[in-house]
C-alpha cells in the first residue's frame, strides 16, 4: 500500500527492487487537495493532522501545487492556546457537513484500516475472491515484513505499512492518547452514513484527478 508516506519511502528506497509492487494511488491529503482546486483553482489547501511525514510527502515537486500547508494537531492545538479559543464556547453550526466520509475512509487512520477497506471493497464486487493480508506497523516491523516478502513468503499478498505503532493517530504530531484516538476512530467509524468506499459520493470524480 501507499498512504503512509513514510512507511512508502522506507520500502522504496530499502528495497528498490519492489519499489514496482508498491501502489500508484495517491494519499487521502493529495487526492483531496486536487479535487478542491479542480473546482476551484483559487482554493489554499492545508492538510492538518497527527502524521509529521505529511509536511514532506506535500513538499514533493508533483504535490507541492495542491497541497499548501501542512500542520500537526500539536501545531494547531498551539495556535488555538495562544488565541485563547474555548472550544465549548463555540456553537455547533447546522451547516457543518462531517458525514461525507464513509466507514472504510474514516478507519484508514488505524493499523489495518487500509487493507481492510481494500479487501472490503473487493468482496463488494467479488464476494468469492480470497484476498491473503499481511500488515506491520512501525518501521522496524515494516522493514522485517519486507524481507519476508523479498524471500518469497508473502507472493499474492497485499502489504500495509504503517510507519507509526498504532497507525496514523500515533503519528508524531498526536495530542491524544493512542489507544483513546484509536477508540474514538473505530466509533466515528461505525457512525458513518455509508459504510462502503464505494458507496462514496466522490468516487465519480477520481477521474478528475488521477494521473
């Protein structure tokens, strides 16, 4: 898989000779900041999350025009303290629209979330296909199932790497918990209108943006 972009440049440069294996698809920060400047051109993306490796997957020559800013939960969560904003003073505004995603988006943040929402979709369109799964987390776990890959033991295999212990929400930039984030996704998950990734509303528009 590719959406980690630090656990994709482990496994490229590591091991080049399976560079080829390893998916074309873009990451959710990328696909998302092309289809907003495809409806508008004039839009400035900034992508916040807990993942650091985000500030240098958007300072890559083929991303840096659709990507503008990066910022951790730390960083914002700064920016906010020193503002002194008090967030349970805010009122929830109606037009808020946070149920777009579908289950299998929202669980991406998790270890294991990738694959799973592959093999997902996959038995949604082939309910009889066998879809083998191996997946690691953390760059040395990563490291040793590429090697076990090198030597053959996972061919027909799909791999995911997660360069964080935990998944994205350990990402250096967190400001909550693992365990608790990882609890809190799997529930934002469950709540999701549409549980397929192919049940999307946006999955008409890829074509606007795949290269």
């Amino acid at each position: 898989t590719s959406c980690c972009p630090a656990w994709s440049m482990m496994a490229k440069t590591a091991f080049p000779s399976l560079a080829k294996n390893i998916s074309m698809t873009m990451t959710p920060m990328v696909f998302t900041a092309r289809m907003m400047k495809t409806a508008d051109p004039e839009a400035r993306m900034c992508f916040i999350g807990p993942c650091a490796a985000k500030k240098l997957e958007a300072s890559r020559e083929h991303i840096r025009s659709d990507v503008d800013f990066v910022l951790t939960f730390e960083e914002l969560q700064g920016m906010f303290e020193a503002k002194e904003i008090d967030f349970n003073a805010l009122p929830d505004d109606p037009n808020d629209n946070f149920d777009d995603a579908s289950g299998d988006g929202r669980g991406f943040a998790v270890s294991g979330g990738v694959a799973q929402a592959v093999v997902n979709a996959i038995h949604k369109l082939d309910p009889d296909r066998e879809v083998k799964v191996a997946s690691a987390q953390g760059l040395a776990d990563c490291r040793k199932m590429m090697m076990m890959a090198k030597a053959g033991k996972y061919n027909g295999y799909l791999l995911e790497g997660m360069a964080c212990p935990g998944g994205c929400v350990a990402g250096a930039g967190t400001i909550t918990p693992v365990l608790n984030a990882t609890s809190n996704v799997r529930t934002y998950k469950t709540r999701a209108v549409k549980q397929s990734a192919l049940e999307s509303e946006f999955t008409d528009r890829l074509s606007e943006v795949e290269e």
